[in-house]
C-alpha cells in the first residue's frame, strides 16, 4: 500500500527534472515532444488550458502515462478525467476513470467514502476517513514547480467543481487530490491559491 502512495513523490520528481533546461529553471513542455503527443493529448492540452489548467505528459511507457484514460470530449465539449486519490494517513491510492469535469470533488469522493452496494471492503480500508465524515475531509493538490526542499498544497474546497478546483494548476497527466482527516504536518505549506506563495 505505501509504495503505491510514495509512487507519487517519484511521478513528482521525475516531471521536475524532465522540465528543467540546463540552467536548472523550468521550461515548457519540450517542443518536440509536443509534436509526438498524440491527437487525443492535444485535444485534452487545449482544453485544458482553455479551462486555465496546464497538462503535462510524461514520456511513453511511464506507468501513470498508461493510466492516464482522460480525454476531452467534443461532441459535448467537455473533458473526462483520470482522477487519482491518494489517502496518506491510511498508505491507500485509489484511481477513478471517466470524471465529468462539472462534478463536484464531494460528489466523486462520496463514491469512495459513502456506504454503496459492493464497496464494503474498499471502506475498511479506509475506514478512518469514513468516520470521519464526508463533509469533514481535508482535500489538498501537490504544487507542481516548487524547490525540492519544499511540499506545498493548494487547499480544495470540496464543493467546487472538478474543472475549478483544477484551475490554475499544473497537474501531470491527470489530477492527484490528497484527502486527509487532519492538515498535514508543519513542514507543508498549505495556500488557497499562488498569490500566497511568496507568503
């Protein structure tokens, strides 16, 4: 269970060190690789971006690039996520496909935490969040593009759409939301949005 979760530090600083030109700054996305990304990734890149949300991708054969199912939709314009949740307090990551855009993050959560037919055991995994209530969680996403002495996370609210609380962030791949019972340790810094950075 832990390594699934510390996988995400590793997703982490491999996209860091891939997005750093030789001067150790950050750069765009690699033109070059952006001509290799598929259609279906540019689509998702440009709606993305339309919704104030950058994408990047990680190089083919990367495990999250194959997990990665999250398209934007034309027909009905709009995007339909890969959603990762990862439960630190109880080392459990859970993946969900095909979330609309527009739902609400409790709603999505709710599938998870929520008693539902066939779901009892995926529960008692995480049983301490689900005694702790729905409303009561803690939702966090990871900066991207931070020194890596440094941890910090935006802080969710729940009730926002998926597409709101997205923008303004970089994410790789798809979304990764922390969900907590308490506020994580004193070594994270915790914003609502980039203006309190240099706070």
């Amino acid at each position: 269970m832990s390594s699934d979760y510390f996988y995400l530090e590793d997703v982490y600083r491999m996209a860091d060190i891939a997005t750093r030109d030789n001067t150790g700054h950050h750069r765009e996305l690699n033109p070059r690789f952006q001509r290799r990304a598929s259609p279906k990734q540019q689509f998702l890149a440009k709606a993305a971006e339309y919704r104030k949300t950058n994408v990047r991708f990680m190089a083919p054969g990367m495990k999250r690039r194959e997990e990665n199912h999250s398209m934007y939709i034309k027909r009905y314009k709009f995007i339909s996520w890969t959603v990762e949740w990862l439960f630190p307090e109880v080392n459990v990551r859970r993946v969900d496909h095909r979330v609309k855009e527009t739902e609400p993050i409790r709603t999505i959560l709710a599938k998870h935490i929520e008693e539902r037919p066939g779901n009892a055991l995926e529960r008692h995994q995480i049983k301490p969040l689900c005694d702790c209530g729905l409303a009561n969680l803690l939702v966090y996403i990871k900066k991207v593009d931070v020194p890596a002495s440094q941890t910090v996370y935006y802080a969710i609210d729940t009730t926002q759409p998926l597409s709101t609380a997205l923008s303004g962030k970089t994410i790789i791949e798809f979304p990764s939301l922390i969900v907590r019972t308490t506020p994580p340790d004193e070594s994270v810094k915790v914003i609502r949005d980039d203006a309190e950075v240099a706070g």
